[in-house]
C-alpha cells in the first residue's frame, strides 16, 4: 500500500512539474512577443501566449487531484 502511496505522490509532483514548465515556456513567450519581436501583431500573439497559463493551471489541478487520492 506504501508503494502506491508513494508512487501516486512522485506522479503528482512530476505532473506539477511540467505545469511548471509550461508556465516558464509561456513567460518566455509572452516576453519575446513583447519585446523581441517585430511582428505588427506581436499584442495579439502576446495575448494568445497567455492561454498557457489556463493550460498549465488545468495540468496543475490534474496534479491536485492525483495528490488529493494519496
């Protein structure tokens, strides 16, 4: 029963991790959209950008949930 315990915990923290990731990608993007970039609809990719963080904030709470059964 340990084991599951453990392993339903490890998953959980790894699936946190690529929220993580997914918000360090969309930070990324939304600072080159805005700063970097020399496309007249650098605002509206910017803006798009920030649909990575609705898309991390869902994986996060995938994560809660997974953790929620440990």
């Amino acid at each position: 029963m340990k084991k599951i315990k453990l392993l339903k915990m490890l998953a959980s923290r790894g699936i946190a991790g690529i929220s993580d990731c997914i918000i360090l990608a969309t930070l990324g993007l939304l600072f080159w959209f805005i700063f970097m970039s020399e496309s007249e609809q650098k605002y509206l990719f910017a803006g798009l950008s920030c649909l990575g963080f609705l898309i991390a904030y869902l994986v996060y709470r995938v994560a809660d949930k997974f953790h929620d059964g440990v």
